[in-house]
C-alpha cells in the first residue's frame, strides 16, 4: 500500500505544466517570466508587471486542462478560460495587444474549482528570461529583490 502511495505522489510531482508570461503577443520571443511545474489551481504570477500572452507547456494530451490567464495583480480577476484543447502547448493573447495578463493558472475540468489565492511567494514566477536570452533564476530572492528585477 504505501508502495502505491509513494509511486501516485511521484506521478503527482512530474504531472505538471510549465507556464510562460510573455512580454510579446502570441507567446512568441522577448522577456517571459516563468513558473516551472507548476501544479493545478494556483496561480504563476506578479503584483505589478502585465504581460501581452501566457502560454501553457507539457501539457499530456489526454488531460482535461481548464487554462486561465488573469488580471489586476497575481491572479486577482480572471480575464480569459479556454476549456481543453488537448495539445501539449496552449496561448492565450491580449488581441488589442495591450498587456493586461499579471498571472495565469491551470485547473481539471472534472474536479470542483478551487480558490486560486495565494500568498505572494507561491505565486511569483522561479525564473526570467531576456530578450537577449539571458535566464534568472528568482526563486532565492526577496521580495525587494525581486521586484527590482523584474520590473527592469
């Protein structure tokens, strides 16, 4: 039994999305912030800074993916939900092009929604890529820290 237990919570571990907040349209090249395995019903996101898209990716195809992408800081609203699309990436894009996107999650169409609140530290983004290409890892820095970076 607890053979079973341990192989479900390791499946649980790898069964994740990564999610991307993209400074371009269509989730396509330049700055993205991003949340690597990030788990169902909690939110990838920023207090202050917008994003055009957010993309979904490594989603398994056979999942029934409720994708989210969110406003007014973090995931305080909810702007636009695409019911499952059954492909391994999903983007959602602001289509008057005006960067309104401060969080973005994920959730399973066959289970009760659940609250995506959360506090600042679980919500923020563990990485940041330039347009040049260049990654920082964010998820060692204090709040101060972080928000200087990010709001580069």
């Amino acid at each position: 039994m607890k053979y079973l237990q341990v192989l479900l919570g390791l499946a649980a571990t790898v069964s994740a999305i990564d999610i991307k907040l993209h400074s371009s349209n269509n989730c396509g090249g330049g700055l993205y912030a991003y949340c690597t395995n990030w788990g169902p019903d909690s939110c990838c996101g920023q207090n202050i800074a917008a994003y055009l898209s957010v993309g979904f990716y490594a989603i398994p195809t056979n999942w029934n993916v409720e994708t989210r992408a969110h406003t007014g800081g973090f995931c305080a609203g909810t702007r636009y939900v695409l019911g499952p699309q059954h492909r391994s990436t999903v983007c959602i894009s602001e289509p008057d092009g005006i960067a309104r996107f401060t969080g973005a999650g994920y959730g399973f169409t066959s289970r009760k929604a659940v609250s995506t609140e959360a506090s600042a530290t679980d919500c923020r983004p563990d990485g940041l890529v330039l347009d040049d290409g260049t990654n920082y890892a964010l998820a060692a820095l204090n709040e101060d820290q972080f928000s200087v970076l990010v709001c580069i």
